[in-house]
C-alpha cells in the first residue's frame, strides 16, 4: 500500500529520522572557491529555505564541537575539524559533489574538488547543492516528483529556486509548522550527489540509485552506520 496523507492522497516525499529538538546550530568550516562571506550567506540561505516552511529555526554555533549541523569541505579521504576521518571518501573532480547523514548526525560535507560558485551557471551551484543536503540532514529522503529539490539529480542554477509543495510537505510531516511536530523514524543513512551519464531514472533497494542524463544521487540505506 502506498502512504497516503490525511486526506488520502498518495505521498511522494519520503522521510527518515528527525532531530529532537526544532533549534538547531550549525557551523560552517569553509571551502576554497567562494569568500567566506559568501559561503556564510549561501549557507543561511539554504538553511532559511526549510526554517521558512517549518517549525525549524537556525543559529551558528562557536565552534564545530557545539554544533548540530557540521558543514565542511575536503577532498577524497577528508574529515571536519571536530570529526574522525569521513568512511565515505570523496572521488575527485566531476563525481560525488556533496554528501549530508541523517539526524542526528549532523555532518555534510562538501566536494573541495569541485568549483562551487554562487549567482552564475558556471561550475556547481553551492546553494542548490546545500538546499538538498540540508534536507538530507533534516530528515528527508529523496522524492519522485521531478520538480522539487529532493528529486534526485543536480538540475543546475536555478535564478529564483524555491521549495515545491513536495518539499514542504516533506519538512512539515517532521517538524510541523506554527510548532506542530511530526512523527518520527529511526534509519542511518548517508546521501551522497553525484553525476551521471545515464538517460534514465531508477529507484532500487540498497542502495537507492537514480540515474539521469546530468547527475545522479545515490543514497545507501538502510545499514547502522555508526
């Protein structure tokens, strides 16, 4: 039986576990390509896109040790300043670009081998990239409607992104809005964006992989990683 919401309708958002609490932090140790002002702004922006639909609300954090949410950048075997070395090293130019765990984890981490950029076409749009992965650490599994952040593939920049109502449902059935909390499922997993050549689209068990003419999301789930 497909899941339905309350009024019957058939769901295409997909969850997995939330956080505890709707204040979180996060800290930002940045990459090589954008100013530090930049990334700062790109990343509250991103974070401010699920806060604006949800009961969720975001502040930085001291120091990565006292933060819920641990944005970094690195290359190939990488680590955060306040983590053990990544068991899910990254690949170099041109493949994974990014990859968030699920709550409450709290680590997404960034390609440094990529060229992020902000407001232009050319390279990889950070503020697209961390939208979907922060819906990742959020709680949010990819969905199959091809319109909203979490379908799965990298769509490219995007001059007036903005959530769909797939998005929204998605952080709303975890975290509510006007406070109202959703429900909970406990699953570790790691979300990983990568590109592809392939022209078609699959979903599969274990993990999930969907594949497109310009990127691919891969997400293995379903094992207790930690």
């Amino acid at each position: 039986m497909p899941d339905v919401d309350e009024e019957g309708r058939v769901k295409r958002y997909s969850t997995s576990s939330k956080w505890s609490k709707k204040q979180l932090t996060y800290y930002v140790e940045h990459g090589a390509d954008l100013s530090r002002s930049t990334q700062d702004r790109v990343f509250a922006k991103a974070l401010k896109f699920w806060a604006d639909v949800s009961g969720l609300s975001f502040s930085k954090a001291s120091s990565a040790s006292n933060a819920d949410l641990k944005i970094s950048f690195g290359k190939r075997t990488h680590r955060g300043r306040s983590e053990g070395t990544c068991g899910d090293a990254f690949d170099g130019p041109s493949g994974v670009l990014a990859h968030a765990y699920y709550p409450s984890d709290g680590r997404a981490h960034f390609d440094e081998d990529e060229y992020f950029t902000d407001g232009t076409s050319r390279g990889t749009n950070l503020l697209w990239v961390a939208v979907h992965e922060f819906g990742h650490s959020l709680g949010i599994r990819h969905s199959n409607v091809r319109d909203a952040i979490m379908y799965p593939y990298y769509t490219g920049y995007v001059a007036n992104m903005a959530l769909t109502q797939d998005d929204i449902d998605a952080i709303q059935s975890l975290y509510g809005s006007n406070g109202n909390g959703g429900g909970c499922k406990l699953l570790s997993c790691i979300a990983i964006l990568k590109r592809s050549m392939y022209d078609d689209f699959r979903f599969t068990n274990s993990p999930i992989t969907i594949l497109n003419p310009h990127w691919m999301i891969a997400c293995d789930e379903g094992n207790d990683m930690f």
